[in-house]
C-alpha cells in the first residue's frame, strides 16, 4: 500500500481501486471537470506516513531497586505512611504547595455561579435546586459537572478569589453533605471521581482558604478517600479516558498530598500505560470525540502544573503525548478557528480551543492526514475542508458514537458553510434528550443516506452496532488542466450487507479554495448489480444564517452568506432523477445551543446496480 492510502477497518479488507475517470458536467457555460486516476506515485508523493506510538515512549519510568519494590507493596495495598516514613506517625492532612494551572475557564459560565446558577450546556438550574443524591432527576450534562466538579475552573475565572470562595464552599458543603461515602451512582464513577479529585486539588485554594475550619478538614478528609478509592477501582472505569483521568488524579494526589511517594510511583506507572492504550498511531482518542481530545489534553495540562508547583520534571511521555494530541485536534479546526461537529461533539467555539492549546504550550500546525484516528483535511488558501474517514469507533471506546462515515464539513475564510448538526453528547442541556439519537445518525450529517437507513446502527448510551466495518481511501494532488486541486476519494461498505451496495465519495478542492467538486457514486458489493430501485438522500446541512433559494430548474441554488459572498451549488448533469430539495435543519453552536438552520437534500431513486452524483460549491465573483 502507498503512503497516500489507507484502509481502515474490523475486518480484513479488499485492494483499493482507485477508480475510473469520471466527468462532472455543469451546464453549457462550464468545462466539464475530470475526476483523473490517482497513480501510485502520485498518491506516494504527497501524504506523509503518521507516526506510530512506540511502546517505549509510555513504559513506566526507569526507577532503582528500592522505587520498584515501594510501587510493587503499594500495589498490594500496604499504606503509604508505612512505606513513606515508617517509623513516625502518619502525617496530617494538609496540602504540600499550590499549583497554578495555565488552563482558563468560562467567565460566563463562573458568573453566571456567582448568580445563583449553574450554566451547562446552555442550560441554567438553580444552584439551589441540585440533586447530589442517586438516584436524580440530573440530566447527564448535569451529572457531570456536578459531580466532576470541573465548574471550579469557571468560577476561579469570572472574579478575584475573595470573591469566589463562598460560592464554592456552599457547593462543596452540599456536595460533601449528601455523599459522605464513596457509594453507587454517577458521583462513583472512575472518570468523575478522577476529574474530581484533580479539580479539588488544583484549584484547592478557592475551596480551603475560607474560615469554616471544619469544611477544610472535611474536604482534605474526602481527598484523601477518593485518593484511596481510585487506587482500588482505577481500573474499573468505562473507557480509556476514564482509566487516564484516574490515573492523573492519583499521580496528583501522590504529588500534593502527605506521605504520597509511594502513590506517585504506583500512578506515574499506570498512568503510562494507560496513556498508550488511549489513543490511535496518530495521536487521537480511540472515541474520535473531539470534546474527549480536549478533555485528554487539559489532564495532561492540569497533571503538568502539579509537578511545576513541587518544583519536579514530569515523565517525559506526559510531553510526548500533549504533542501527540495536539496537531490531531487541529485538524478539525474549521476556518473560524472553532471545531468541527464530529462523533456527538458541538461545534467548539475558536476561543476555546485557542486557550487549550496554548495552554498545552505545542506550537503546532494541524495534522492533514490522520488515518487511524479517521479525519482527512484538505486545505487550499482560504478553504478547509474536513472529511470523517474511518468507521465509528468500536462500541467498547464509543461514547456518542455517530453514523457520520464519508461525512464532510467546509469552510471558506471565517464562514462555515456545509456542517453536521452535532451535539448529541450535550443532549439534556438545550439540546433535547429526545433527538439525542437522531443527532448520531446518518441524516444529522452531511453525506449519503441510503433507504432511509444509518449507514452504521445507532444505539443507546452512545453505543454502535453493525454497519461500517472498512473505509478505504486515498488522497492526492491533482492537476486539472493549468489548476491544481486537493483530493480525496473514499469508500465504505456500511451499506453492502442490505442493500448490496457500496457508498464511494469524492472530493476535490480546488487551490484558489473557493470551489469544492464532489461526486457520490453507488456501485455493487458484489460481481453484479441487483435489480430494480432504492430510494437515496444526500444532504449538506447548511451553517446559520445562510439565505438559500432554489433555482428554477430544481438542479442548484443560490447562496448568501452572512460575510457577503455568494455561493452556487449545482448538480452535475448526470444526477439522473434527483431533485434538489431545501428542508429545515439545526446545528449545535459552541455554547451547545440548537441553532436553526437549513439544508439542501439532493433525492431520488436510484438503481440497486448503482449510481453517480456529480455536484459542486462555488463562490461567484
């Protein structure tokens, strides 16, 4: 296989064809545009091969004899104080220094704290309203921050600490008052308790600098506990992700807390192997959420400025996967600078990302081709073009996995104009749970959708089922005529099992950025075609505020953007007997607020021996 193809799959897969020529005809007025074949030295020469994890890179820290066997009886569950200082008595609890994470909050969200609310997900409730207990009537977005506590990073934002501390301390007391005990529910969850105990310990002065002496005791008394808790069921989490935010918090405590030598040493080395088990060749989370990449990022982020606060080096893997994590998340960042809507994530907002990843101190450029993690970029002067090239992730790492395979989004300069709708994984804020599932399925995003079926099944609890197994594709340069033009093409077999046919998407931007050509094409799974017709639907969910009207003959229509260009769309003339339709849509914005919006479907019938749809964006004058 050359260095610009790939083949994703959970099953052995064919030989990729590269396809034969095909040509996209627009009307009288315009040269008709070729589709050429990519030759394997063309393909070779323009994708650079992604580097792969070394095992090396995340074994635990080579340590003495004396290191060894401290880790080795911590593990067995002998007490820190034991191996720490074991002629004296334990030490008290207190915190060892006071770290300064680089990492800012939302002011919004830590004002609106401040007022008697809790902001989640566009959402507000009444502090005063929260249910700590299990079971409650908490959405999970809700179940989250409350329990994560992570809302203690907006509140240190919004205004001095002075400011501050009785708001969180009333919450804290709450918190502490109805879950004493380590017990069933979501507050007991590896991945909450984890981000928890890192939350309280980085952001400890806005919870134990106020005058109620027995709430500081209390609160040094439960991080120690959850410390002790995370040691026995670390392992237990849901997902990788939950196994690293664990991890952190346990090397954190290690590093902040009394006597925590030895639980550092245990952390440090589990917390290296999980951070290999975490993500793709290419540096991606296993899920392909955007929202756990940050989320894998701040950890790192948060666990590095504890060290910074005792004065100590981290394991260099902490370094060497922040710069694995980086350039992957850059490569959905649209041309506004905020993030794609990718695998139930929300369309992250560009300040956001911004103060992540200059918090992560890599200065990085956004990765092109990220094969493993499954997300192709094409970008020419000022258009992006992103592309999900990969099966959803399997059901064991998903967390709101999406039917979006072969999906794509497109921006020009500062304007979004193709998306996916986005925001399952915020359903429960403004975002009703009751479309939380149609939100991961085919038609939520922009791509082919074949009888009415997602090309992979949607389940509860952010699962997956059958579906797409393998994606092939490959990526080029390409001349056309005097015009250079980025390419894609890709196929994937979601549809093979019940309807005998194979989804294969093209795309090509152009180097001026301003035209993206596209085909679909349906063609047989097997050595012949079946008979008769299939219904089909390709959709491109518009961005908000974007004025769209029909042409006259129902084959293109007219763009005004809200930067005051003017962009065409147009179905090639061998689309058959599709029509070009316009229905309402929605897209969650960066806040996680269902937007309305539009989007052009092009639909019709098809034969089950196959099909091609040429179209085409393009901005006029």
């Amino acid at each position: 296989m050359t260095e610009g193809s790939a083949r994703l799959s959970q099953r052995p897969a064919k030989p990729l064809s590269n396809g034969a020529q095909a040509a996209l005809p627009l009307g009288a007025s315009d040269e008709p545009l070729v589709v050429p074949r990519i030759a394997a030295e063309d393909s070779a020469a323009v994708s650079e091969p992604s580097r792969a994890l070394a095992l090396a890179d995340f074994a635990p820290p080579r340590t003495g004899p004396v290191d060894g066997l401290v880790r080795w009886a911590y593990r067995l569950g002998v007490p820190p104080s034991v191996l720490a200082a074991p002629l004296r008595k334990p030490a008290r609890p207190r915190l060892l220094a006071t770290v300064q994470s680089p990492l800012g909050g939302d002011r919004a969200q830590g004002m609106a704290l401040r007022a008697g609310f809790l902001l989640v997900a566009g959402h507000k409730l009444p502090t005063q309203a929260l249910d700590f207990s299990f079971p409650s009537r908490l959405t999970l977005p809700f179940q989250r921050a409350v329990h994560s506590f992570t809302w203690l990073r907006d509140l240190s934002s919004c205004a001095p600490r002075e400011q501050c501390t009785a708001v969180a301390e009333r919450l804290l007391a709450g918190w502490l008052a109805a879950i004493p005990e380590p017990a069933k529910g979501p507050a007991w969850s590896v991945e909450h308790a984890g981000l928890r105990l890192l939350t309280w310990l980085v952001h400890a002065p806005l919870i134990l600098s106020g005058e109620d002496g027995a709430l500081r005791t209390k609160t040094l008394a439960a991080m120690e506990r959850t410390a002790r808790w995370l040691d026995r069921h670390v392992a237990n989490a849901g997902d990788r992700l939950g196994q690293v935010a664990g991890w952190c918090a346990i090397v954190a405590a290690g590093l902040l807390l009394p006597d925590g030598r030895p639980r550092r040493l245990y952390g440090e080395a589990g917390l290296l192997r999980a951070l290999g088990e975490l993500v793709s060749d290419d540096g991606g989370v296993l899920s392909r959420s955007p929202l756990a990449q940050m989320e894998a990022i701040a950890l790192l982020v948060d666990l590095r400025a504890c060290y910074a606060a005792l004065g100590r080096e981290p394991p260099h893997a902490l370094e060497t996967m922040l710069a694995l994590l980086v350039p992957p998340l850059l490569t959905l960042r649209m041309g506004d600078g905020g993030l794609g809507s990718w695998q139930g994530a929300n369309a992250v907002s560009a300040p956001t990302v911004a103060g992540l990843i200059e918090a992560s101190g890599v200065r990085t450029r956004p990765a092109q081709d990220t094969r493993y993690w499954g997300y192709q970029r094409l970008a020419a002067n000022k258009g992006v073009v992103v592309m999900d090239a990969a099966p959803p992730p399997r059901a064991r790492h998903a967390r709101a996995g999406c039917a979006s395979t072969l999906a794509f989004e497109f921006s020009h300069a500062k304007q979004r104009i193709v998306v996916n709708c986005g925001g399952a994984e915020l359903a429960g804020g403004q975002v009703p749970l009751r479309i939380e599932q149609g939100l991961r399925g085919t038609a939520a995003h922009s791509t082919l959708m074949l009888g009415d079926a997602n090309s992979t099944a949607v389940l509860i609890n952010g699962e997956v089922g059958k579906g797409v197994e393998e994606v092939e594709m490959v990526r080029a340069q390409v001349a056309i005529g005097q015009r250079r033009a980025l390419r894609i093409e890709a196929s994937h077999n979601g549809y093979a099992a019940r309807f005998a046919l194979v989804h294969r998407r093209i795309l090509m931007l152009a180097a001026d950025g301003i035209e993206l050509r596209g085909e679909d094409l349906l063609e047989p799974a097997g050595r012949r075609g079946q008979r008769g017709k299939i219904g089909f639907a390709i959709r491109f969910h518009l961005a908000p505020r974007i004025d769209v009207g029909l042409a006259e003959d129902r084959r293109g229509a007219g763009m005004a953007l809200p930067d005051g260009s003017y962009w065409q769309f147009r179905l090639g003339g061998d689309s058959g007997e599709a029509e070009l339709a316009i229905e309402e849509s929605l897209w969650v914005d960066g806040q996680g607020r269902p937007r309305a919006n539009r989007q052009l479907v092009v639909e019709g019938m098809t034969s089950r021996g196959g099909g091609r749809f040429p179209w085409l964006f393009k901005r006029m004058g």
